[in-house]
C-alpha cells in the first residue's frame, strides 16, 4: 500500500511542478469549438494572412484542413495558398529560419501542435496582450511574454494597447483588504493594466479583434487536435451503441436464465 502511495505520488509530481512555474497572470478563458466551421475558416483566413509568413504550420496539410473545414479545394488555391505551393502540401512559409532568429532574436517555432503546448487560454490572452514599449526593439513588449521577438503584426487590426501600472489595495478571497498584522495598514501591491486602444486606430473594434482573435485561436485549437470533432461524433455512436447492447443483453440474459430457476 505504502509502495503504490509512493508511487502515485512520483507520477503526480510534473503536476506540481507546473503548477508552481512561472509568474501568475490572469488569462482570459476561451473555449475552442471544433464544430463551428465558420470559425474555423476564419480562423484559417487569419492565420494564413497573418502568421504563416513567419510560422509554419508544417503538421497540417492544406487539403486535410479544406475537407475538415468544409472549404472547397478551389478556394484554398484561390485564396488561402499565396506561394507556389499545391493542396496536398504541407502549411511552411518561405522565411529562412537563420535570417529569421538574426531579425527577432528567436526564430518563429511551428504552431501546429501551439495550442498543446501552451493551452487556448494562454494564446488567446498573448494574442490581445501587445502594448506599446518603447524599451523594446520593434516597439512593443507582451504582458503574457515579456520580452518576446515577436512584433505585433496584429497592430493595424487592434491599433496599439497601452499600458498603464498602479498600487492597488490587495483583496483576500472575501473581497476584503488584507491588512499587514505589523504596521495595521492595507498591503497594497503592483497591478497593471491594459488600456485599449485610442478609437479608429486599428481596423477592427476590440469586440471585432477579440472575436478574430478566438477564431484564430480556435484554429490552432483544431490544428493540434485535428481529429476532435471526428472523435466526438464517433463518441457519441459508440455510447449509444454500448446503450443499446446493454439492453439487448440484458433481455438475453433474462432469456437464457429463465428455465434454470
Ligand atoms: C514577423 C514574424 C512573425 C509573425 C508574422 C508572427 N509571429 Fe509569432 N512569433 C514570432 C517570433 C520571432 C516569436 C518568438 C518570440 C520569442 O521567443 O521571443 C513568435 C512567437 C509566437 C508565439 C509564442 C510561441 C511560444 O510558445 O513560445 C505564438 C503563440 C505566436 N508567435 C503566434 C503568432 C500568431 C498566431 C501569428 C499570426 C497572427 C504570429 N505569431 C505572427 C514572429 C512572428
């Protein structure tokens, strides 16, 4: 017993260890949804536009996502495919990754398996999480990734955040001050928050860009887990089927013990 304690206890532990990395920021939730295909081929849109220039997706063919996304092959040629490149190939962008590292600092990693790796929450809120910093070689920093390479090529949809910190009152769980048992005054600490963007300087509203911004979340959702929506639909039958067995072998059980009694 003590053994398989022991045991449990050591596979638990990469759970602690991710539970205790990294400074807390509050992420905005966003549920992926693999049965809205317009979202979907929005999502796509975006990222083809957007991010493929300096991300391959190179685990995702064009031809799988236009059948999974029901989007006629002749559209994906027509407006999804900028290069030479055929259906059946595989989403890479042309950008070298050696220039790429000596431009930003790092070089761009391959989104298909992202959303695994860091979740929909994180890169929905990195999405919308650039502002304006001086300090930085392209202008702007991240809340979500401080420091980060990436410029934000999402500015001329947003328009630029900014960003403003100040002390704030620290709250405990009741929404009461917490008060310091030392010196009896309120523990006050850094709070930071982005302000939106001035009116008119992006393209979008920020209703507009949050909502772009699911829809290009929820396409790397379907990117990293391709199969989803196959495997719920084929989920939901094998219950149903495991239902009607049941019933089935239980009227033949009925049947079979009927003259033993
Ligand atoms: C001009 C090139 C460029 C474009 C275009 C670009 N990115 Fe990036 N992106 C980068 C670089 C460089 C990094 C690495 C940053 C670092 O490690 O500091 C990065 C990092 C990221 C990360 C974090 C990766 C990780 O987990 O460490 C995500 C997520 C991401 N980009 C998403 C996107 C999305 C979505 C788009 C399209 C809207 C996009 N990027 C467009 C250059 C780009």
């Amino acid at each position: 017993m003590k053994k398989l304690f022991l045991i449990s206890l050591i596979l638990m532990m990469p759970m602690f260890a991710q539970a205790s990395g990294g400074p807390s920021i509050k992420l905005d939730t966003m549920e992926a949804d693999a049965s809205d295909k317009s979202s979907l081929q929005r999502g796509m849109q975006t990222y083809v536009n957007y991010c493929l220039g300096c991300h391959t997706a190179q685990y995702q063919r064009y031809i799988r996502a236009a059948e999974d996304l029901h989007i006629p092959e002749d559209l994906v040629m027509e407006h999804l495919i900028f290069s030479d490149q055929k259906i059946g190939d595989q989403m890479t962008s042309a950008m070298d990754p050696k220039l790429a590292a000596q431009w930003f600092g790092a070089t761009p990693p391959d989104l298909t398996n992202e959303i695994n790796l860091r979740g929909t929450d994180w890169v929905y809120t990195y999405l919308r999480s650039f502002y304006a910093d001086e300090s930085r070689p392209y202008g702007v920093n991240n809340v979500v990734y401080p420091a980060v390479g990436m410029p934000n090529v999402l500015a001329d949809l947003q328009g630029i955040q900014t960003k403003t910190c100040g002390e704030v009152t620290q709250l405990d769980d009741h929404g009461a001050a917490v008060i310091d048992s030392l010196t009896g005054e309120a523990i006050t600490e850094q709070s930071c928050e982005l302000l939106s963007v001035a009116e008119g300087s992006g393209t979008m509203t920020p209703a507009q860009f949050d909502a772009a911004m699911y829809d290009l979340t929820n396409f790397m959702a379907y990117m990293s887990k391709p199969y989803k929506s196959d495997s719920q639909r084929i989920g939901l039958w094998a219950i149903l089927f495991c239902l009607m067995m049941t019933v089935l072998f239980y009227f033949l059980k009925k049947e079979f013990w009927r003259d033993v009694h």
